[in-house]
C-alpha cells in the first residue's frame, strides 16, 4: 500500500533533477576549478612547482620586474601550469606567498587548442 501512495506523491512533484543543457548546473561555493596565474602578482619563487604533487606546474624563462613588499624584484620565471595533469588539490594555492596562483570557481574548459590545455 505504501508503494502506491509513494508512486502518486512522485507522479506529482516536481523532478528532483536538473535539466543540464537548459540550466546552469550550481557550482558549490568550495569548488576547486581551474588553475588560474595572476602574472602581476608572481615573483617567480618556484614554490608551487617544488610543492606540486603530480609536477604539472613547470618554471619557464620570463624576466620581468616585479614589485613585492615596497621592493622591486627581477623575476626570472613564472610558473606554467599542465591543466590536464592537474588534479586540483589547491597546494600551490597553499604555498604561494603572494597569491598569484589560485583555483577559480569555475569548471574548466575542454579542447586541443594551447591556451585552453596550458596557463
């Protein structure tokens, strides 16, 4: 008896549901997405490729001047990131000193196209 009055309740409620390619699917609000790099912000410490468990992140030669804490430092590398070796466990995030690499609250995006693959 209690299967039937289940069914009818369930017949007349709306669908538990989201109908995915009309509506946005909600992002929670600790969601860690893709690796983004605030180029502004890095001194080039290599702290987040030393401390990366899967080595995705890798230093590459880009000299720029940088000005950190009232002083101005030349960088000799920024960081590159492998998004798709990238498993999103936020300890770059942790250990960067200056907060130049963060995890946006964003799903990542898909494709073959370099800018998409690597940041």
């Amino acid at each position: 008896m209690s299967v039937l009055k289940e069914m009818f309740q369930n017949l007349l409620s709306k669908p538990f549901t989201i109908l995915y390619p009309t509506e946005p699917v909600p992002i929670p609000a600790k969601f860690r997405g893709r690796v983004a790099i605030n180029d502004e912000k890095c001194i080039g410490c290599s702290r987040c490729s030393v401390v990366c468990s899967v080595q995705c992140i890798s230093m590459v030669d880009s000299p720029k001047e940088i000005e950190f804490k009232d002083k101005k430092l030349m960088r000799k590398k920024k960081p590159q990131v492998k998004l798709f070796r990238c498993i999103r466990c936020g300890l770059c995030e942790r250990h960067c000193p200056t907060g130049a690499i963060y995890l946006k609250n964003e799903l990542s995006e898909s494709g073959t196209d370099k800018e998409l693959v690597i940041t």
